[in-house]
C-alpha cells in the first residue's frame, strides 16, 4: 500500500510562509529609514563647505569665461576645480591610511595562506 501525500494538509502552511515573505518584505524596506532616522545628525555641520562652492560658483558665472590655463591652475590648487580644497583632509591618502591594504597585497597574503608560507 503506497503512501500518500495529502495536499490539502500544506495550506494552512502556505499561508504562513506568505505571510512571512510578506512580513520580511516590508521589514526589508522599513528598516533602511529607521536606520538613517536613528543616528542625530547637525544639519549646520556640512553647510560651510557647500556653501563656499555656491558663492564660488555664483561669481564664476557672473565674468566672463575662464581660458583653459586658468582653470588648469584652479584645479591644480585642490582635489578639482569645482571642489577645491574642500575637505581635502577627509580623504583617504597613501599618507594617511597606514593601515590601508591594497588588492595586491591581500591577493599576495591570501595564496601565502593558502600555500603555507605565512
């Protein structure tokens, strides 16, 4: 006498499993804006800078148009023309990141690991 398998014993489960996606799935989209709402932020702290390229901005369009050896020499000055030196300080430099690992050396200490020859 084979065994045999009654379907309609798995609906209550279907259900459940639905209402579990589903659940997942809005706390899925939910959870992103709680997570930004979550940590206080000042909005004054990031005005200064953007500010300054505004008012940069605001006057570059009011003379006339620069040659390009004096943007060269705006750009030289910072990270871009636009940018400036704006927070230059606040990016990552080989200066800076003493303990940065490039792709190299992490590829290179993976296969040492891998070979034995750490």
């Amino acid at each position: 006498m084979p065994i045999r398998f009654n379907l309609s014993k798995l609906c209550p489960l279907r259900w459940l499993l639905a209402a579990f996606v589903a659940g997942v799935l809005f706390l899925s989209t939910a959870f992103p804006a709680a997570a930004i709402s979550s940590t206080p932020s000042d909005p004054t702290k990031g005005e200064a800078p953007i500010n300054d390229i505004y008012e940069k901005s605001e006057d570059v369009l009011k003379v006339e148009p620069r040659t390009q050896g004096e943007l060269k020499d705006e750009a030289e000055r910072g990270l871009n023309e636009v940018q400036g030196a704006a927070d230059i300080d606040k990016m990552n430099t080989p200066e800076n990141s003493d303990q940065a690992v490039t792709a190299k050396e992490q590829v290179e200490r993976a296969l040492e690991k891998i070979t034995g020859r750490d």
